[in-house]
C-alpha cells in the first residue's frame, strides 16, 4: 500500500462528527448507564464477575483489593486501575449504596467525603447479597461474550435474582444522557415485582401501595408523594429530602438541634462547616456552637444555640439555605435493548420479570439438558448391573479402555456415554445397595425431568418460581426502612428575628446608583462627614435603618428594586458603595430615581407614582413586598415612552401638588386617587397642553401651611404660599406659576413643596451645584417668575433641583 492509498482527505467536521458519534455510542452503552435488567454498569458488573471467578466470596477470606482491580483490568476492563477501585470502593459505601455488594477491610472512604485508603491496604470480598446476583451463572443463564484480547468470556448481564436497579439506584453521566435513579428498599421492591406477576394490568397508584417510594441508604425524610407517583410514572420527577433533626433541652433554659440522619449524597463536613460559616458571618444569630460528635455509635451533629432564641426559626433557616434540605430529582435513564431509555416503575419492573423469565427459562433447559445426560448414564449403569457378568467377561477380553468401550456398544447396544460411565465403575459400585441408589437416582431424574418440562411449557409454573425465589431472597437480605416519607412539601418560613442581628446601621443610596450599608460605629467615626461618592453623584437617601429593614429602589423605567437591608454589603462610611448592577442586573438607561426605606410592609401605607405624562399611580405598600427579587420588578405599567419622574409614600391622607414644565401648577386631595393594583397604569393627575410635561411633583399636608418652590431652567427661584393656589379636582390643567415671557421664557426646572427651610441644592448643565436657603427667599405672587439665584449664561441652564437627606437643617 503506498503513502497516498493510506491517507485519506476528509473534512475534519465529518471525521469529527465520526468519531465523536462512535464515543458517545460507547460510553452510552458500555460505560456510564446502568442495564435496566440486573442494574450494573459494565465496570460493575466486571468487578462482580471477577471476583466470583476468583472465588472471592462472602463464605471465604477477605483478598486484597489490589489483586482484584488487577484481574478487572487484565481481562475484562482495559481502563485505569483508579477508576476501577473507585467503582469497587462505591459498591461498598454503605451510605452510597442501599445493600452493599461488595465488603471491605480498611479505610473505604467516608460521608465526610474522605478519600479511600489506596488499594494495595484495603481488602475485599463479594458480599452475600451480591451472591444473588451471580447464582446460576454458571447454568448458561444469560450471554457470555469474548472479553476484550479474546483469551476468555464475560457476561453481558447478570443473573440477577433481585432487582438490583431499584434496590441501589444508580447516577450516572453520558453523553447527551444522564441517569439519576434512587435506591429502594429491598422488600418493597420484591413486593412490587410479586404484585407486577400476579397482575400485569395493575397502575403505578397500586404500585405504591407497596413501594412507598426511595429508601435512602443515610436516611432521612422525603416530602412530596406527587413527585415520588410523577417519576414513578414518567421516569422524571422531583422531591424535597430533608435530614432528621430533634429540638433538645440543655442546661441553662438553652436548646440544641440535633441532626441524626442527613440527605443522600451531602457531604457531612461540607454540611457542618457550612453551617458554622452562618455563625461566623452572622448570617444566622442565635447559634452558640456546632459539633460533629458523630462516632461508631451512629451520625450526631450539634447545633447549641444561645438563650432564648427561636430553634425552629434556626432550623428553617437551615432547611432553606443549607444542604440539611436538598432537591432530588428523578432521572430514570437506563439502557434496554443496547438503547437509553426514560422509564417509569412499571417500564422497569417489567424489564426485570422480562428478564427473569429468560434466567430461570436458560436455567430449566441447563438442568434439563444434565438431568437427561444423567438419566441416559443411570438407565445404562442399571442395564450394565443386570448383565454384569456378561460385561465383566467383555472388558476382560479386551485389549484396553477404547476397546473395552467398544465391545460394550457393539454387543449390549450401550451409547458412548454408557460405555464410558461403565468402564470407569468402582468396584466397590457393584454392589446390591448401588442398584437401589442406581434406581432411586433414576426416579428422582424421572422427577426431575417432569418438573422441568412442565417449567418450560407453563409460563404460570415459570413465574412461580421466580415468585419463590424472590420471596426467599427478601426473607433472608429485607431490613428495617430507613427513610420517612411525608407527604406534602413544607413551605418553610422564615422567622427574620433568628437570621437577622437585631443591629442599627447607616444606610446611603446614591443616585448613580451606589448602595451601602455602614455600622454606626464607621459613621460616627467619620462624624458622618466625607462619604465617598463620585463628582456630581448625590444622595437620594441616608437613613439609620434596622438590619431588618428593606430598601425599595424605583428606577424611571418604572421598576423597582427589593433590597433587604441585611443583603446588603457591609462597607466603610469613607469607602464607594456596592453599585445595584453588581447586586441586580438593570438596563443601562435604567436609572434610579426614588430610594424608600420600609419597616413594616404590613402598615396601612400606600406609593403613589408620578409620571412624565402627568398619570397618577396609588397602589398598597403590601403588594410590593416580595419573596424573589433576583432582579428589576415591575412597579406600574408605562405607555408611550413615559418615564416615572417620582415617587412618594403616603398614609393616604396627603394632598398631591404636580407642576409642569411650562409653568402650571395644581393641587389635589390623594383621595381623588384609588389604590391599584401593581401592573396597572394609573390615571390622569394633570391634564397637559401639547408639548408640556411633569417637571416637578411632591405630597404635603394643608396643616403643615407649606410653601411652593420652584426653580426655572434661567436660574430664577421662586416661593410662594400654598395660599396662591386654590384646590381642585385632579385632571385639571392647574393654574399659571410664571409669567410669561415672548423672548427667552421661564421653564420650570424643578417643584418642591416645603415646610421646614431645608437647603435646596441646584444643579446646572456645566456641573455647577449651588445651594440655596428657601429661608432667605421672600413670596411672590403666581404672575412674576422669582428671582435670579445663578447665572444662566455664566453657569448654564438649571437642570436639577434636590433636597439632600443629609441635611438636617430646619427653619
């Protein structure tokens, strides 16, 4: 063959495509899915086989685990020798598997996640229920093929005399496959593939009556028995596991929980530790110390808690947010007919007596087909015995062992096997007490033989004996179940007062955007002078909060932001926030435009939004307290490109004053506007000439006797008594606040309502910020437009007028 004809010129997708379909196929078929008939992966079921032809059984010493992944690894699997000991180790982790199949001596590993001692320590051998597994291989029960150098044969399925599949679950990652079955409870499960035989037409809901679902091998408590019939039915389902935990008294008037069983496959160090971490970060208050006090005797973990501290608030906590509460979820993928299957109970039930029925079928034509060998050999010894001089005389006339063997077939008509079973006869055999061992051997084959055929010809006859077997394999290997099953899923509440230190701190929201929280102790430190912010940010609000306390964020998209106070970052009063994009994820022209804080949603309080378009919104402070808020949530319902320019909260009692853009103004009671719901849109506040927009918006009360300000876009500043206005309905187009001018005209900037003489900061579009005091302003009628307070040509138009929450200036 020349270099040309040995290589091949092929696109490197279709080669790809090749040879990665080929190695899908294999790991699919031969490596990480189970056989839905005896429940093994390859790797597995090599391990038990070796170890049964090597006589490494329960009835003999223990052999070190070394000896036996060399012999897995010489004859039937050509993969490393760490993956091999580690499948080996697996079968014998009694907190892995339900019913171990393989014993071991020595370090095999921990549910702390410890690893295995290295092989050559530990030693192994097949365990007695695994025996079950392998009976009657021997008696061509299932297909052997040639290993992989063709030097012997392996099975390519196990005998099976239980449902392995079920009763040990099996995970397992393939490609574009994934299997995640769990384990049964032994009993249960020859229970139901009893109750299967005697009534194939039977549903999972019967099923269920025997098997009450999974039976972990650490335990614990199942909630969720829709999710158990849902997997049972479709292969995939999901339910809530839980470990076992007691509430106990301890001296002192203190109490301590106590974990005695954990969910499948945690981690019992990784669980620890992370509950101590709640106690480190002060995530959890309450809890004074965490013990594993686990030994021989059986898994305790220890959770002392502090003086008067609600322990079911501790351990709903937990529950929720550490691994003392999983999510199992049902994948029941195995391999039927070299194909991946999803199946339910009753697809694998029936996979098993399918199988079971080619087992004990294999086996009944095995014994049959040695019975009548035997009983040819017996009927010819008793024919031999009856002539027994005759062919005494023939042996002895002949020459050697073939002839001898010869001169029998050819003068008493014995077959070869005869002949054979004659010549080689002791002589002590001869006497009269062997022809009746001869004779009752032959009965009993008789029997035998009988009981056989009618096996082979009755499927009824054929699914009784796997009845009987399964029934003695569940008398000799059934326990005690192991893991408690609930039936709905408990909503778990959670009491703030145990996850929250009961703490004050100083929390700021600036309005680019950055959130933090400061202990009073940096805040007072600092004197609550310079708060690191950006040039030109500013505060929307500083507030000494409660750590359970929650920050609402609304945005001019009309989102908001639900933010815990606890959640937040804790961060020096002289250090730059946590911006919100690092905590939620916001749209970039999104900007924050209101910060609230709350105390308790369940007070009679309402928000009340102010729009762009001049529409009023009120909706009930309850309805945005919410339990999921990963990301921006809808606070109103916005139409054509209008933006919320404010919100306020109130008590319900306030009166609105909205104030536009070219200069109307106009004041009504919140009354005049029903609470809605959180989607909705709202209705008319002010009703707006063509081109005119809400500049400005605020909430007062007429007993306060505020004041109005106003700045124009020229830098003119303007107060007047509320006296100017007369209150109206809302929807109304309000009354004139300036005057106007044919060239250059005043334009409302910004509107605040005032009773106490803050200081007013404005803002121009060169970036210039100028503080005012209203104090130092005197009235003016509606008709004139104030007085100059900054340069317009100087420092550019007025862009922004706010009111800094840090200011505690009163008048």
């Amino acid at each position: 063959m020349t270099a040309i004809e040995r290589f091949q010129d092929l696109p490197l997708e279709e080669v790809l495509g090749d040879r990665f379909g080929r190695y899908s196929k294999y790991i699919i078929q031969d490596r990480a899915l189970p056989d839905a008939r005896d429940g093994l992966k390859p790797v597995q079921r090599r391990i038990l086989y070796a170890m049964h032809v090597e006589g490494n059984t329960a009835d003999k010493g223990f052999r070190k685990s070394a000896k036996t992944v060399g012999n897995v690894i010489g004859n039937y699997h050509p993969h490393g020798d760490t993956s091999v000991y580690e499948a080996m180790v697996r079968l014998s982790q009694d907190w892995k598997v339900r019913n171990i199949l393989v014993e071991m001596h020595g370090n095999n590993g921990s549910v702390d996640g410890d690893p295995p001692a290295a092989m050559r320590y530990t030693e192994a051998r097949l365990s007695e229920l695994s025996s079950e597994l392998l009976r009657d291989i021997d008696k061509r029960t299932v297909e052997f093929i040639s290993n992989f150098d063709d030097t012997s044969s392996e099975p390519t399925v196990l005998p099976a005399r239980f449902p392995n599949l079920l009763v040990n679950g099996s995970t397992g990652i393939s490609a574009g496959y994934a299997t995640d079955i769990p384990p049964h409870h032994l009993g249960e499960v020859i229970d139901a593939v009893i109750m299967r035989i005697e009534k194939p037409s039977c549903m999972v809901e019967d099923i269920m009556t025997v098997i009450k679902g999974p039976d972990f091998p650490t335990g614990g408590i199942i909630q969720g028995i829709d999710g158990i019939k849902k997997a049972y039915e479709s292969g995939k389902g999901r339910i809530v596991v839980r470990g076992k935990t007691d509430i106990e008294p301890v001296r002192g008037g203190k109490q301590q929980i106590v974990i005695t069983e954990i969910p499948y496959e945690v981690n019992k160090a990784n669980l620890v530790k992370k509950i101590d971490e709640f106690r480190l970060d002060r995530k959890l208050e309450g809890i004074a110390e965490v013990r594993d006090e686990t030994d021989r005797t059986g898994l305790r973990i220890v959770i002392e808690l502090k003086r008067d501290i609600d322990a079911d608030g501790v351990l709903n906590y937990l529950f929720k947010n550490s691994e003392l509460q999983v999510t199992y979820n049902f994948n029941m993928v195995a391999i039927q007919d070299q194909r991946p299957k999803l199946m339910g109970i009753l697809d694998l039930l029936d996979s098993y007596i399918q199988h079971q029925k080619e087992v004990v079928t294999n086996r009944s034509r095995y014994e049959l087909e040695k019975a009548l060998e035997r009983q040819h050999v017996v009927e010819g010894l008793i024919k031999a015995l009856s002539i027994l001089d005759k062919v005494i005389a023939t042996i002895r006339a002949s020459k050697d062992k073939r002839n001898a063997k010869d001169n029998l077939i050819e003068s008493f008509q014995f077959s070869e096997k005869q002949a054979e079973a004659i010549v080689s006869l002791q002589l002590y055999r001869l006497t009269n007490t062997d022809i009746t061992a001869l004779q009752k051997e032959a009965e009993e084959l008789q029997q035998l033989v009988n009981q056989l055929n009618a096996v082979l010809e009755s499927e009824k006859k054929l699914l009784s004996i796997i009845k009987k077997e399964l029934k003695s394999v569940k008398k000799k290997y059934a326990d005690e179940r192991r893991t408690l099953i609930e039936e709905e899923i408990e909503e778990i509440k959670i009491n703030l007062e145990v996850m929250i230190p009961n703490e004050d701190v100083m929390v700021t929201v600036t309005k680019d955007g950055y959130v933090k929280r400061t202990s009073i102790r940096s805040f007072s430190a600092s004197n609550g002078q310079d708060l690191a912010m950006k040039e030109l940010d500013r505060l929307l609000l500083q507030e000494e909060l409660n750590m359970t306390d929650t920050l609402l964020l609304f945005t001019n998209r009309g989102n908001f932001i639900y933010l815990p106070v606890h959640e937040l970052s804790d961060i020096r009063w002289k250090d730059l926030g946590q911006h919100i994009s690092g905590i939620v994820p916001i749209e970039q022209d999104e900007e924050i435009i209101k910060a609230l804080s709350v105390k308790d949603f369940k007070k009679e309080n309402y928000l009340l939004f102010i729009t762009k378009n001049g529409i009023v919104k009120k909706s009930s402070l309850q309805l945005y307290q919410v339990q999921r808020y990963s990301r921006p949530l809808a606070a109103i319902n916005l139409k054509d490109e209008d933006t919320v320019i404010d919100v306020h909260m109130t008590d319900g009692t306030s009166q609105i004053f909205l104030a536009t853009r070219q200069g109307y103004g106009v004041y009504f009671d919140e009354s005049e506007v029903k609470p809605i719901g959180v989607r909705a849109r709202g209705v008319i506040g002010i009703h707006l000439h063509e081109g005119d927009y809400v500049a400005g918006s605020d909430i007062f009360f007429e007993e306060e006797h505020p004041s109005i300000l106003i700045v124009t876009n020229r830098g003119a500043m303007k107060k007047m008594k509320l006296a100017e206005f007369e209150k109206s309905k809302r929807a109304k187009r309000g009354a004139v606040m300036l005057k106007e001018l044919k060239k250059q005209p005043h334009r409302v900037a910004g509107m605040k309502v005032i009773s106490h003489h803050q200081p007013v900061y404005l803002q121009t579009e060169h970036g210039v910020i100028e503080k005012v005091l209203p104090s130092e302003l005197r009235y003016f009628d509606r008709y004139s437009n104030g007085s100059f307070v900054i340069n317009e040509k100087e420092h550019g138009e007025i862009t922004n007028m706010w009111i800094d929450p840090a200011d505690r200036i009163t008048s």
